[in-house]
C-alpha cells in the first residue's frame, strides 16, 4: 500500500471541508426562479392586468406578460384588471422556471369595485373578533377563532337545514336596485358545499326576506376566491345580511379571508380631446360659431377653436355661425386625440313665405298666409311684410316650445328696423306658465337699434314652456307695409327696467273730466286709475312703449300710442255719444231696411280652409243667407273688422238668426269693448241673453249688451263655433246679424 505524501492529505482535507462550507450555504440561500405570468382574454393579450404573488405585485406589458420572482413554494397568483372578472389560481414552483396562462373574462356589469367602500367589517379578519360575525345554530354546532389572519368556523354538528348552523354579518345598508359583488376566500379541511345568502333575517313570519338570492358554491382543500354578483331588492327589507350557510354537509373546519361587498361602479370610459377649427370661404377664423358634438354645444374662440372631451366612438360634428350655412362632419375616436377643420360658406335664402327660417342657429316659423317674404342675410332676418291685414297677428315670426327655466323676472332684448317707421308687437306666450305682461308693441324707425322689455314668470306646472312671437300686422295706425329686421334676440334673468311718470289728462274739449276709467295696454301691472277733478290719473311705468285708453260713461273711447322715455304728460279729449235709433245691420236676407244704418265693409273668416258663401240659397227659409263651413287650422269663424270705433256705442242689443246641428254653442267676439267674449247656449236662454226657436233648426239670438261694458272702442265682430272638437265639412248658417237700440 503506498503512502500520501502529507501535503496532498492536507489538500484534500481542505477541499472536503471547502465543499461542505458551500452545501450549507445554499441550505440557508434557496434558489430563486422566475414564474412568467400570460394574461390574455377572448381576443388576445391584456396589457395593464395586475398580477398579485404573496405580496408582490407585477403589470402585464402589452404582450400580456408579467414576470415574479418566487423561490420554491405553493402560491396562489391572483389577476385583476379593469372591466374583467377577479382570477385567483394556484401555482407550484418546483427547482425550475415556470409559466402561468390565465384568461380573463368581461365582467358581466360591464363594471369594477375597486375605488367603492368594503361593506363587510373586519372582513379581512386582521382585527380580533368583535360583534360584527355572528351565529347561530339548533341542532348543529359552530365556533369562531382566528388563526393566520383567517377566520376558523369550526363546525362539530350539523342539523337538517343548510341553515344549521350558519355565520352571518347583519345591518349592511344596501339600495334597491343597486348592482353588488361579494368575494370572498375560503376553503374546508373537508371539500364540501355551502350556501351563501343574501337577504333580511327576522324575528318572526315570515323569518327572511330575499335581497339577493342564494348562491351554492363548491369549497375544496385549497384556498380559492369566490364572486356573487347580484341586484338588491330592497322592495321589503330595510337592510341586509350576509349568510354564510354550513349545515347539512360533513362537519369539517371551514376557512374564511378577505370577505368584500361593494357596489359595482360604472367605468369611466378612457377619453380623447376632439379639436374643431372653423373658417370661413377666405381662411379667416371664425369666433363666436356654434360647435356640437353629441348634442353638446361648445362656442369658437378668438381663434376659431373649440375643444371636446370624447371616449371612443363615432360622432356628428355640426358647426354653425350667424351668417353662414350649417355644415357637419362624421367623425371616428379610435384610442387617440383628433382635429377636425371646417370651412364655412356665406348662407343664401331665397325666401319664405310660410315655414321655418332659421335664425343664429335656431328654427324660428313664419305665418303670413302669404302676406310677408322672410329672408335671412347676414345673419338677420328680414321680413318683407306686403300686406299688414286687418289685425296685428296677420303676420306672426315666432320661436315656440322654449323652456322656461324657472320663476322669476326675465329681459327679452332684441335689435330691429324698419325701412318704413312702424309698429310692432312681441308677445311672450307660456304653457304652463303665467306670464306678467303677455304683450310689448315697439316702434322701430329706420336705424337699427336694441329694445327691451322685462316680464315675470310664476305659477309653473310641471314642464312649462313658451313662446316669443313677433307680430307685424295691424297693430296700430303706424303699422305698414315695409320691410322689418331682427336680429339677436335673447331672454335673460334680470331686474325691471328704468321706469318714468306718465300723467294722462282727460276734458271734453272745454272742461276736466272726472271719474274717466283711464287704462294701460301691454301691461298687467298697472291697475286702471280714475281720473282725478282735475282730470288726471299718474302712473309709473318702465320706459316704454304703451297705447293708453280712456273711457267714461256717456263719452266715446278715446285712445292714443306712446314711447315712453322719461316723465310724460299727455292730453286726450272723449266726445259724447249722441243718442241714435236707427238699427245697424251687417246682414240681412231681405236687405238692409229702410232707415237702418248699413256697416259696410268686408266680412271674413279666420280660419285656415274654411269657406264661406255669403249668397247660400240652398235654405228653404231664409234665402240668401251665409254659410261658414270647416276646413281645418284654427276654426270656424265669421269676422267684420271694418267697424268704425264709436260706431256701436249707445246700442244695447243684437240679434242674430243661427241654424247649426253641429255646434251646440256659439261664441260672440267684440274686440275692444271692456269684457271683448261670451259663449252662448243654444239650447236655453238666461238673464244676459234669449233663445227663441224659429223651427226647421232656425234659433234667434238676442243679447244684452251691457254685459260687454263700454262699446265706443269695438272694431270688430267675430262669431265662433266655440267647439274643440271640429272636422271638415261642419256647417253653420247665419242670416240678420244687427244692433238697435232701446232709445
């Protein structure tokens, strides 16, 4: 046997002791390996998921992936991100590199929890049992302890319900038909099912409420995470419970951890910036143009610019400008902010009669029956009014159906001319509203200028709306034919405007008149005065315009127009009634008798389609005499607006011959007397008016005037069918229409 020399024993005693030195560092050093993480849902990999790894968190890159570090170990690796089911799965690494593919699936609310408020207590069992986890049991049996940060529900017994025994938090708030998702992990050293329930436990019949259904779910060995998702039903209960239900199954230890409830919350969608520039036809910016998007309106800036805030989708981009025609463009947001450019061109119009116009950017409607011309140029509108006809709504240029945004006292200002000086009348016209005062009338001259007018809103329904409605027909003795612009009208919150005196002193040419019933047109908030001995009545009103009527018993109306811009004193003299016999006729089927005083003039109808035949000889008792009949529009009327104001005044009666079967009532119109309409029942007679049969459908009317008041200032004779209910074809006759006196 040959010897080592001693110094290659000595070497290889350090080598051995070398080599175990390293074994035992490796023993307290473990190795470390790489788990890959692939995140992908139904159509590819997830960019931004959250991989969660015992306390060590990792985003997915845009292929999906995340990488962790781990030494050798069971780990559960949980997934979450936004507008995706919560994944919780169990990976083992074992002395190598490994991966991990999980799949996400859409949450089915299209929803996420993560910024909402835990409505469980101590659901993360950190805290040591307090109150907050009860339970119950009859035949079965259970205790709670915690152990490793989890909650132990040690279950030695269990009876014949699922319910027996059970674990339960009560007292959570949740709000009918609000979204909620419960998770929770757990697991049992017995794989086996439990219930969990969500409801209102009670102390008596009929024991429980349902809130949101209960769910089965299939624990095992190892730790996993489950969801329920549900709606509450709160119609019943006042709160809710959570129920986990152990019984039935094998007794077994069950554990529980990270229990949450929360409500799901709408995700806010990413969003990109939409920039829009508006030029016109030369490259020039144009400031002040109106942009909308998705029925959002936003306005040009000095430079021409206005901006949106868009999530994903495709939109209409509508662009328009006073002065310029209306254009839009379609357009795609597809993850990344974009511009648009629009180019504008001057708008031309060649005019309408009757339709809509529109005017900076809304639909204004004109009706004229063809007695005005409306244009819009350079952003005004121009009304060519023809013809004014014989009363101050023959021509109507009006915007309907405006909300009103609340009670309250409103300015309506607007610019208008005319190449002919003349009147004009707005009237602010509500539904489901009142309005205080209804009526403005403004003289324009031929220089563009502003005028306003303040009013008041109160007494809204729900939804109260109205209208503005410009008036250019027969106002006044200064309503002409002419041409009318208006432009910028707006209605804002305000206050009233400045006011001034206005001193109305009344004679009869030679002496004050006193006690004369002195009135304000276009207002309703100045209370009609009487004059004083000196033949005065004071009042204060806005700086205005106003048509001021004045009255007295034995005298004629009298009236007079005025612009009130500052203290005022204005002199009107009444006339007195000479006392007349003589009837006044403005129609008879014999002709107008001897003596009698003949209203000549032209009688019309207002309504739209409606026909009227003043030589019908298709009666078998009076012939001629006038038929009206229906068409369509605004109804069934026969109209004299030629009267002479005064020329009523001293009558205290008037007949008429009427024959319908399809109107049962009649209504008789005096414009400008103190109380202008009254219905009448043809089937009866009272104090103010007699019905006398006449046979074959004939009924004569008699009426006592006195009921109108005041008749020196009618104008016009209107009588309506005073139906709602009309079609076409509906009939009246009408033949001996007068008045006569009983002096």
């Amino acid at each position: 046997m040959k010897r080592l020399p001693i110094l290659m024993i000595l070497l290889i005693g350090l080598l051995v002791f070398a080599g175990c030195s390293s074994d035992d560092n490796d023993t307290n050093n473990a190795l470390e390996y790489t788990l890959t993480v692939n995140v992908a849902d139904s159509s590819g990999a997830v960019e931004g998921a959250t991989v969660t790894i015992d306390g060590t968190t990792a985003t997915t890159d845009a292929n999906g992936i995340a990488q962790v570090v781990l030494t050798d170990g069971n780990y559960t690796v949980e997934v979450s991100a936004t507008g995706y089911e919560t994944v919780t799965e169990a990976v083992v690494i074992d002395g190598d590199g490994s991966s991990k593919d999980i799949t996400l699936t859409e949450s089915t609310d299209g929803g996420s929890t993560d910024n909402s408020t835990n409505l469980i207590t101590n659901g993360d069992f950190e805290t040591e049992l307090g109150s907050e986890w009860e339970t119950w049991s009859d035949a079965g049996a259970v205790s709670l302890a915690i152990g490793n940060g989890e909650l132990v529900a040690d279950v030695t017994a269990t009876g014949g319900n699922t319910y027996d025994p059970k674990l339960f938090q009560s007292g959570i708030t949740l709000v009918d038909g609000t979204d909620y998702i419960l998770r929770f992990d757990a697991r049992a050293d017995v794989a086996r099912d439990i219930v969990v329930n969500i409801g209102e436990q009670l102390d008596a019949d009929p024991w429980f409420n349902d809130i949101g259904g209960n769910h089965i779910k299939s624990l095992n060995t190892e730790m996993q995470t489950y969801t329920v998702e549900f709606t509450a039903d709160m119609s019943v209960a006042t709160t809710g419970d959570l129920i986990f239900e152990l019984g039935t199954g094998e007794a077994t230890k069950f554990y529980i951890d990270n229990v949450s409830l929360k409500e799901v919350q709408a995700q806010k969608p990413a969003e990109y910036m939409l920039t829009t520039t508006v030029r016109d036809s030369s490259d020039s910016v144009i400031e002040g143009a109106t942009v909308t998007v998705d029925g959002i309106d936003s306005t040009t800036d000095a430079n021409g610019v206005a901006t949106f805030t868009l999530s994903d989708g495709t939109y209409t981009v509508d662009v328009s400008a006073s002065g310029y025609e209306t254009t839009s463009q379609s357009l795609t947001i597809n993850g990344a902010d974009n511009s648009l450019d629009f180019s504008l061109t001057t708008a031309t119009s060649t005019g309408t009669t009757d339709g809509t116009v529109t005017l900076d950017g809304e639909d204004w409607t004109i009706w004229s029956e063809g007695r005005t011309t409306a244009t819009v140029e350079s952003g005004a509108v121009e009304l060519d009014v023809n013809e004014v006809g014989d009363a101050f709504w023959k021509t109507q240029f009006y915007k309907e159906g405006i909300t009103v945004p609340g009670a309250g006292r409103y300015l309506v200002t607007f610019e208008a001319k005319s190449n002919v000086p003349r009147d004009i009348r707005l009237e602010v016209a509500p539904t489901g509203a009142a309005v205080s005062p209804g009526q403005f009338d403004f003289r324009l001259t031929d220089t563009m200028q502003t005028y306003q007018a303040s009013f008041e809103f109160s007494g809204l329904t729900t939804a109260p709306l109205y209208k503005l409605n410009f008036c250019l027909g027969a106002i006044s003795d200064a309503s002409l034919a002419s041409t009318v612009t208006i432009d910028n009208v707006k209605v804002t919150s305000g206050t009233a405007l400045s006011t001034s005196s206005l001193t109305v002193n009344l004679t009869d040419g030679t002496a004050a008149l006193e006690g004369a019933t002195v009135s304000i047109k276009q207002t309703n908030t100045a209370t009609p005065l009487t004059t004083d001995a000196l033949g005065n009545a004071v009042f204060n009103l806005e700086n205005r315009q106003y048509t001021v009527e004045a009255n007295l018993a034995g005298y004629q109306k009298a009236s007079k127009t005025i612009v009130l811009s500052g203290d005022t004193t204005i002199n009107l003299t009444l006339e007195e009634i000479q006392a007349t016999t003589d009837p006044v006729y403005l129609y008879a089927t014999d002709g107008i008798p001897s003596g009698a005083i003949d209203l000549v003039g032209s009688l019309d109808t207002w309504g739209t389609g409606t026909t009227q035949n003043l030589s019908y000889a298709d009666d078998t008792d009076y012939n001629p005499c006038i038929s009206i009949q229906y068409g369509s529009g605004w109804g069934n009327v026969l109209a004299y607006n030629e009267i002479e104001a005064g020329s009523l005044a001293g009558y205290d009666t008037m007949k008429l011959k009427v024959k319908t079967s399809d109107y049962p009532m009649i209504l008789v119109q005096l414009t400008g007397a103190d109380t202008p309409e009254f219905p009448y029942d043809l089937t009866t007679s009272d104090s103010n008016y007699t019905i006398i049969d006449l046979g074959n459908g004939w009924k004569e009317l008699t009426i006592d005037l006195a009921r109108y008041g005041d008749l020196s200032g009618v104008t016009q004779l209107a009588i309506h069918n005073n139906s709602a209910d009309q079609t076409a074809g509906m009939e009246i006759l009408l033949t001996d229409i007068y008045f006569e006196s009983a002096q």
